[in-house]
C-alpha cells in the first residue's frame, strides 16, 4: 500500500512539472457525468459475440468479492466459458442462485455479453464473479464483477449492459498498462480536461475507463453516434484519442 501512495504522488509531481497549456479555459466542463451512459447502441444485441461453450464444472472453493460483503470465500458453481480467440474465463455463480441449473442460466447470459467484448479488453479477465444484489458491477482483479438485480434493474433497463462491461473490463486488462503511463499522462495533460466529472474526480483510477468507450464509439461504431456526440468527443480528448491511436489494440470481434 505504501509503494501505491509513493507513484501515486509521483505521478502527481510528474503531472505538476509538466503544466497545463496556457491556452486551456480553468472553467471548462467536462461534457458528460459519465460515459457508459451517453449512447446504448455502441454494442447492440446484434452485434457478433466471440463466445463458444459454457460447461459446468462442479463447485469449487473460490475468494470472491461481494459489493454486499466484501471478499468472502465461496463454494460458487463454475462455468468455463471459451471464446473463438482463444481466451477461456471461469465464470463463477454465487450459490445463493440455488441450482446448478439456474446458475447456469445467468453464466450462459453474462458470458455470451463478455464475448462481444474486444479480445483486447477479455485478454486479461480470468474470472467473473456473479451475485445477486442492487451493486454496481466492478473491473480489476483479472475479473468482471456482476451483480444480476443491479443489471437487470439499471445497465439492461438503459440498453448500456455491454457499455458498461467495456468500462469494466477497461480496468481489468487496460488500466495496469496505460493509467500510469508518461504517454498517457502527457495526453491526459495536453487535453486540458477529461471526457467527464467521472474521470476529472478520479483521474488515475478512471479516466482510461472513461475516455476508452468514446473512443471506441467514434472510432469504430460512429454510424450509431450523431455528429453532435461525436464531435464533443473530440474536441474534448484529442490528445487521448491519439494515445489509443497508437496503441494498435486487437479489436477482434469488432470490425
């Protein structure tokens, strides 16, 4: 925990050092509160899913985290779920859903969703933790964090289930290369400000997250957008767009 504080204030220093450019505007507002929610159709039903096969494997002692809770130790049913690209993530069923049988149902749900996700963001989730319960779902932890009565009430109700699963797995297999990066701090910097009053007030911890959907929205999905929405994207995160840019991520299964 330590070693956190100590890059963190690092990065802080680094970020000081560099300065803000002198043409940017110490009014200016984020144009969004958040991203998952500024258009559902960025990923629709429709839209091709690298998902194969879910298999029941038993039960299993597991750790697992609970918004509920907190970590707690587990027997959850285990579903692997394979992918057409290769990629394999345990899908792990909290018991209180009874049965194998209904376990299954939501395993089978949340893993054909999963699958319509870039092989860039699913290289790094191992896991995925289903539970019941009105949470937030969660990134990190080489896991995607589900919480079915949130989902059904809140992210599928919106039509954002598979928005809100690309901020997620944003976290899981983007942040521990790119959050901290010189690169990234450099475009967070030169930009001014962020996409969103999300990413401003948690700068290290969501602002790929948060910037990486909009990018994936007018680089790859801007027949679904208006030009109004695009163009509040760019003009607010050019310097990040390029960063993305650059990268060259696998966006398999999305053309």
């Amino acid at each position: 925990m330590k070693k956190i504080f100590i890059l963190i204030f690092l990065i802080s220093c680094l970020k000081d050092n560099l300065g803000k450019p002198e043409e940017c505007d110490e009014n200016y507002n984020p144009p969004f509160g958040g991203t998952i929610f500024i258009e559902p159709d960025i990923i629709s039903d429709s839209d091709p899913t690298t998902f194969v096969s879910l298999s029941y494997a038993g039960t299993g002692t597991r750790q697992m985290y609970d918004r509920r809770s907190g970590w707690v130790t587990l027997e959850p049913f285990l579903f692997p779920a394979e992918y057409d690209d290769g990629l394999t993530i345990e899908i792990q069923v909290n018991p209180e859903f009874g049965t194998w049988e209904n376990a299954q149902t939501y395993a089978q749900k949340y893993a054909e969703v999963i699958g319509k996700l870039t092989t860039e963001l699913r290289k790094d989730v191992e896991t995925s933790w289903i539970h019941r319960g009105d949470e937030p779902f969660g990134g990190g932890n080489n896991n995607l964090l589900i919480h079915t009565d949130w989902s059904e009430k809140n992210y599928e109700n919106q039509g954002i289930l598979e928005e809100t699963l690309v901020h997620e797995a944003s976290h899981t297999s983007l942040d521990s290369y790119h959050a901290q990066s010189k690169s990234w701090l450099e475009a967070q910097n030169l930009d001014c400000e962020f996409i969103s009053t999300y990413a401003r007030d948690n700068p290290i911890r969501e602002d790929i997250a948060e910037s990486y959907l909009p990018y994936l929205a007018i680089r790859y999905r801007s027949d679904r957008i208006s030009n109004d929405l695009k163009k509040k994207i760019e003009d607010a995160i050019p310097n990040r767009i390029k960063y993305f840019d650059d990268q060259e991520f696998n966006m398999y299964p999305i053309k």
